[in-house]
C-alpha cells in the first residue's frame, strides 16, 4: 500500500513538472448589487487573465427605458495607475446610444493585479422594469496581438428585489422548516396507515416445539367479502283470538234479617259469707313420743 501511495506522488510531480502551466483566457466579468427603481444600480467590471493587456474598445449596452447612465470611475489597482489613459462616455450620450462606451489605453502593460481584479465601476440611475447590461469588446491587443476575451453580462431586475435582499434569508428558513414539517406529517401518517394494515394478531406459543409445529402465515389483512344471506322465510300469520263470551252477572244476596235484642240478665245474687275455719288442735305430746 505505501508503494503504491508514493509510486503515485512520483508520477503526480513528474505530471506537473512536464505539462507546462496553461494561461488563463482573457476575461470580461460584470457583477451589480440589486437596487430598488429611484436607487443607484452600480455595475463593477472585472478583468480576468488580462496581464499585459496594452489597450481595449469595451462597449457596456442597456435599456435607456429602463436604466440611465450617471458615469464611471476606475477602481483597484487601475485607479492609482498614472500610466493608463481611460475614457467613458457621456451619460447624455450613453443614454442616446443604450450603451457605454470605454477606450483605454496603458503606456506599459497592466500588471497583474490590474488584470485580475475590478477594472472600473458603472453607475446607473434604476427604473421600473427590467433590463440587461451586456459587455462587448470592439478591440482587446495584447501588445500586438489581438485576443478576443470572453464577455459578461448581469441583469437589472426592479420589483421585490430588495425586500428579497433583506429578508430573504428569513423567508428561506421559514420555507425549508415549513416544508420539513409538511414531510414528517405526511410519514406519520403513512406509517400509522402501513402499521394498521399490516397489524396480525399472533397468540404467544409456549416453547420452541410449539412455534415450529404452528408456523404463523400471514393472511391478507383485507377481509374476504361476506356470501349473500338467504332470505328469510315470511312467518305464517296468526289467527284472531275467539272472542271471551261475557259473564252472567251474579243476583243480589238476600238482605239479612236484624237479630232480636237481648233482654237485660238477671242480676246475681251476693255468695254467703264462709264461716271462719276452728284452729287445729295441737297434738298430744305422748302421741309424738309415740310416734
């Protein structure tokens, strides 16, 4: 494994010591802020890969409906450098023309810093509506050559850009959770209806034999439909009742004749008084000893 590892490293110095460093193509890059209609619209043009450029015919075009040109200044590196000669357009004359125009010219060569970096910085007063800021070069001689560069271009878009530019990531975050939530509520209730569906009651077994002698199948969890139920037989009707012929009512029981008054009793006559019984006698005493 480590052979192989510095075997690799090897061949990746070698590669890089052979094959010689490519240059980078030319470039022309416009990047702009957004802006609200009334506000300032500023366009910031950026060279790429134009080391030892000596001299370019850039043209900037836009919708003067849309956009109104206020002017330009040179930025970074460009703006300090006492021998490189820029000019701009009129803003009455960009506006007559839809497009900016820049002729610049470097007694040397730029180095590379101003050849990689912000060139200069468009200003444009914004509008309602929408409008693009194409980039196009009519000339770009590295001493005396001529190399076309790649050109770019940005876009001026009025309406809710700047309410999108303050709270935009507000209104993001706010979307992303919204859209989390939304998702877990729809597995919740996906799984509840999976589990319900498939739920099979199975009864416990007591040991190992009992579940290898009773293998559980599962059934489909979908009920078959019931057969149609036999009619019922009509039930015979009941006949009517005889109807209860009526009682005899029952005679008057005779009135019962009044007894006769008993008459007042005899009143009983007074029991003589008894006659107060006569002492016992005593008993002899020579009849105790006797006895």
């Amino acid at each position: 494994m480590k052979k192989c590892i510095v075997i690799f490293i090897s061949l990746l110095l070698a590669a890089m010591c052979v094959i010689p460093a490519c240059a980078a193509s030319p470039a022309v890059k416009l990047q702009a802020e957004k802006a609200a209609p009334g506000e300032i619209f500023y366009v910031d043009v950026f060279l790429s890969g134009c080391e030892g450029l000596t001299s370019a015919d850039l043209k900037f075009s836009f919708d003067p409906a849309v956009l109104s040109f206020l002017g330009a200044v040179l930025k970074g590196a460009a703006a300090g450098d006492e021998s490189l000669i820029a000019v701009f357009s009129e803003p009455a004359d960009a506006d007559a023309n839809g497009s900016v125009a820049l002729s610049f010219l470097h007694l040397n060569k730029l180095s590379a810093e101003e050849g990689d970096g912000v060139f200069c910085q468009l200003a444009f007063r914004a509008g309602s509506g929408s409008s693009t800021v194409r980039a196009s070069a009519d000339s770009f001689t590295f001493g005396e050559n001529e190399n076309a560069p790649a050109l770019g271009k940005c876009k001026y878009s009025a309406g809710l850009g700047p309410f999108f530019k303050q709270y935009g990531s507000t209104l993001l975050i706010c979307a992303v959770a919204a859209v989390v939530i939304l998702v877990l509520v729809v597995l919740l209730i996906v799984i509840r209806k999976v589990k319900k569906n498939s739920a099979v009651p199975v009864e416990p077994f007591a040991d190992d034999a009992e579940r290898a002698d009773n293998p559980v199948v599962l059934t489909d969890p979908v009920a078959e439909p019931a057969g149609e139920a036999e009619p019922v037989e009509e039930a015979e009707p009941v006949e009517e009742a005889e109807p209860v012929e009526e009682a005899e009512p029952v005679e008057e029981a005779e009135p019962v004749e009044e007894a006769e008054p008993v008459g007042d009793a005899e009143p009983v006559e007074d029991a003589e008084p008894v006659e107060d019984a006569e002492p016992a006698t005593e008993i002899e005493e020579s009849d105790n000893d006797e006895a």
